[in-house]
C-alpha cells in the first residue's frame, strides 16, 4: 500500500497529461510541459515553492487514501476528469 501512495501523484499526472494529449489527437509519448509541476513552476516562478506544494499535495493524497480509500478513489477520479475534461483556461 505505501509504494502505491508513493507514486500516486506521478501516476495521476501521468494519466492525466495521457488523457489530455489523446484527446488533442496527440501521442500520449510526445514531449511537452502539460505536467503539473511545469505549471506550478510556471505560477510560483520558484522551485522550492514548486516542491513544497507537491510534496504537501503527496502527503495529503497519502492522508486520505489511509483515512478512507473509497472517497479517495472518487475524490481523486472526478478530479481527474474535471481537470482532464475540460478545456477551461487557467486550470492546470
């Protein structure tokens, strides 16, 4: 269970960045800066900042799933979805 928590946010992103380029007709292999990290650099314009919010991103994602997996799961589905789905400017 703790090695799954460990990559749970690369996979999401990882899912997530697949699912946009797919959908933009695009291979799900091509290079390009639609990972979360690219934008939160983008924003903060600080590396530190960048992974000071991944890391409390990971450890909350950690958090819920170990407080109950099954909201987890949903919680975590419908906001890939959102965010995947969506063609809204200024979400990640």
């Amino acid at each position: 269970l703790f090695a799954v928590l460990i990559i749970l946010y690369p996979l999401l992103d990882l899912l997530r960045v697949f699912i946009l380029r797919i959908k933009d007709g695009l291979s799900p292999f091509v290079a390009d800066l639609r990972h979360i990290h690219h934008y939160l650099f983008k924003k903060t314009r600080s590396s530190i900042r960048t992974i000071l919010i991944l890391i409390t991103s990971q450890l909350f994602l950690i958090y819920l799933v170990l407080i109950s997996p099954w909201i987890t799961v949903l919680f975590l589905v419908s906001v890939l979805a959102v965010v995947a789905l969506t063609n809204i400017p200024g979400i990640l």
